[in-house]
C-alpha cells in the first residue's frame, strides 16, 4: 500500500490589517498558502483532496491555539494545491488572534488520516497579523494602564475602572457629568474654585510716591498656581468696570507719552504692586489709562486713584 506525503513548497508571507475606526477590514486577515503532495514513490497526485489545517503554540502536543479549518474537494494540479486559510476557523475565532506570541507552528491532515509530522513553523511574515490588534486594541495593559474592553473604561493604576477614567493614585474618577474626588465629592461645573486668598478691595493711587506701591501678604506658604489683580474702576467713563493687572509692563516718565496700569508680582507669601509714579520728569501715568489709539478713544479714561483687590490660588 502507497503512503501518502506531503511536501511543503512554498508559504506567500501576508499582512493583515484592521481598520477600527471604520469597523471594517481595508486588508482581509487571510494566509495565502500553498503546497505540494506527492505519493510514497515522490510521483505528484492527482484528483480532489480534503485538507485540515490547525496551529499550535509548539512543534509537537502542545496547545491547539486556532483551527481547525477543513477544505473538502480541493483539487490538485500536478500533486500542487493552494488554499486561503481565514478569516475564521470552525470555533470563529479569527486567524488574527493566532499570532499573540512568537512559537507557532501549523499542523495539516490529508482526508481522514493523521496529522502529518513534523509541523511546520510559522515564521517571521505571518506575525505581521497581530497588527490587527495596533487597531482594534479589544484590551491595553501597561504597568500602569489598563482599558477595560467591555466598558471602555481607562485605568491608571488600577484594573478595575468603573468610570470613564479612574486615576487611583489621586483618588479621582472622571465621569461622564465631571468628576468624582476620594471624598465622594463630585464636580460638574469647571469654574474657577474659590480662592485660597482674598484681600478684599482696597485703594491704591497712582503718582503718589511710595503710596504708588502696595505689598499684601498671601500667607500661603507655596507658590501660587494663579494669582488675578483686580482693578476697578470708581469714576470716570468705565466706573464699575474691572480691568486685570499684568505680570509685567514698560513705561518711562522721560516720554511724554501717557501710559498706565498696575503690574504685579509674587512669591510663596506675598504680592507686590506697582502703580505708576513720578520719577524724573512727567507724571503722565495713570492707574487706568484708555486714551489715544485705544479703541478710537471709546471711554477714554485716566485715573490715579482705584480699587484693588488679590485674589491667590494654590
């Protein structure tokens, strides 16, 4: 009696790739495969035969990681077949899932005999398949990260996220509506919180000597994550409104241009401000300056004197 055998000619290397944003496959997750069968005496059959293909996670035993799948009919020509193993076996389970680790090794069966010995291991281009996952991303670990795949929920730090995003080192959850702190307090609005400081208004001038020159004490003991200088007007065309301070500004009382304002500054305990004052040779400097080539002059305003007021953050 005639044993049969099986010589493997040639495996085409493929690429598999998933779109998941589309929801679908721009390139079918498919192993073009092709081989040779031969009788005992090397002579290349003829006719139909059925094929079964599984892969395995080792060269012998092992564990049956994708498979089987079973052609029935496929015709030879000159002993040669070629088959498309994919996308999915009899269990559907997609050949993509097949190469999540390097050692693996593809078993065949012609018609109802065994397996034929020995496997043939997958090498280097198949792998290329897992790249399904670079897209799909059904479950993200890290050392720190973690996406659980039936909720979507994102982890750091922790593998059980039952929120949309649970930081477990600082005890904060962010959910749909806002966020959820440790002490079970939630957020929904994103405002400014209250300050840690607040000095209340009070006045300042403008070319009054040292009296230009204000240093409140925030007491904080930290620096400051934001620090606002309010300053309101109390007459003029803009009574009531409030500009802001800024953090720096350049005028020169040797020009006789008009400038204005209030610049501040600060460190771990205290702000200091800064109107402007006389020095050398004009007291043009206003605490509040609108004047020409602001806005067409709409309000135009010049004021020495104002209300203040430290709002201070941690």
């Amino acid at each position: 009696m005639k044993k049969t055998l099986i010589f493997f000619e040639v495996i085409l290397v493929f690429c598999v790739l998933i779109n998941a944003h589309a929801g679908e496959t721009s390139v079918p997750p498919l192993i073009n495969y092709q081989g040779m069968l031969t009788d005992a005496e090397g002579k290349p059959m003829t006719g139909t035969k059925t094929l079964e293909f599984n892969i395995y996670d080792a060269a012998g035993s092992g564990t049956k990681i994708w498979g089987p799948q079973i052609f029935n009919a496929v015709p030879l020509i000159s002993g040669k077949f070629n088959v498309i193993l994919g996308t999915t076996d009899t269990a559907g389970r997609s050949v993509a899932e097949a190469f999540g680790a390097k050692e693996r090794y593809l078993g065949i069966k012609v018609d109802s005999g065994a397996e034929l010995v020995p496997r043939q291991q997958i090498l280097s281009a198949p792998f290329a398949i897992q790249s399904v996952y670079a897209d799909v991303a059904k479950t993200v670990r890290g050392t720190d990260l973690y996406v659980d795949p039936q909720t979507g929920n994102v982890g750091i730090g922790t593998a059980a996220p039952d929120e949309k995003l649970v930081i477990a080192s600082g005890g904060i959850k962010f959910f749909d509506g806002g966020i959820k702190f440790s002490d079970g307090t939630n957020q929904t609005s994103f405002v400014l919180p209250p300050p840690d400081f607040d000095s209340g208004w009070f006045e300042m001038h403008s070319q009054a000597g040292v009296a230009s020159y204000k240093e409140i004490e925030h007491g904080l003991g930290v620096y400051p994550s934001r620090v606002k200088v309010l300053v309101k007007a109390i007459d003029g065309a803009n009574a009531g409104f409030i500009f802001e301070g800024s953090g720096t500004a350049q005028g020169d009382d040797d020009d006789s241009h008009q400038y204005g304002g209030v610049i501040f500054a600060y460190n771990q305990t205290e702000v200091r401000m800064w109107a402007p004052d006389k020095s050398n040779s004009n007291n043009i400097g206003s605490i509040i300056n609108i004047a020409d080539g602001w806005g067409g002059e709409v309000n135009a305003q010049q004021s020495h004197t104002a209300e203040v007021k430290v709002l201070v953050w941690k």
